[in-house]
C-alpha cells in the first residue's frame, strides 16, 4: 500500500506468476518463455527503484509489451 499511486512498484513477480500461469495451466510453453524472457529483458534496461534503476511500473511494463510485441509466438497467439 506505500507504493500505491507512486509508479515505482516493481512488476516483474506478477509477470513472472503469469508466465507460470501460461506454461502449467494454459499449457502455452511458448508463450511463457517469451514473457519470461521479455521480464529478463527489462530488468536489465529499465530496472525500478527497489533494484537501483529509476524506471516507473509504466515504463517497466512498456519495455516488457516492446519485447513481446518482437516475439513471433505471442504476436501470433494474440491475431
């Protein structure tokens, strides 16, 4: 609740329950991957606060979808 409406909460635990979400219970292995990979990604290039980074949890989130948005898998499962 301190984080709320800062922009600074750290969103990659969600994504990354998401991904398991995919693989385990969607069984879309694919996908899951290449979440899990665009998560990796923008820790690396936009890491929040709590990891020494300024990105916000918009621009976290807008790294991760970029990422996505390159990933033949998922822009298939979305058309």
């Amino acid at each position: 609740p301190d984080l709320a409406g800062t922009g600074s909460a750290n969103p990659a635990a969600m994504l990354r329950s998401l991904a398991l979400l995919l693989e385990h219970a969607l069984q879309r292995a694919e996908l899951a991957g290449a979440l899990v990979e665009a998560v990796e990604a923008a820790l690396v290039s936009h890491p929040t606060p709590d990891l020494g980074g300024n990105a916000t949890t918009d621009s976290f989130g807008d790294a991760v979808l970029a990422s996505l948005a390159k990933e033949e898998a998922w822009t298939t499962a979305l058309s």
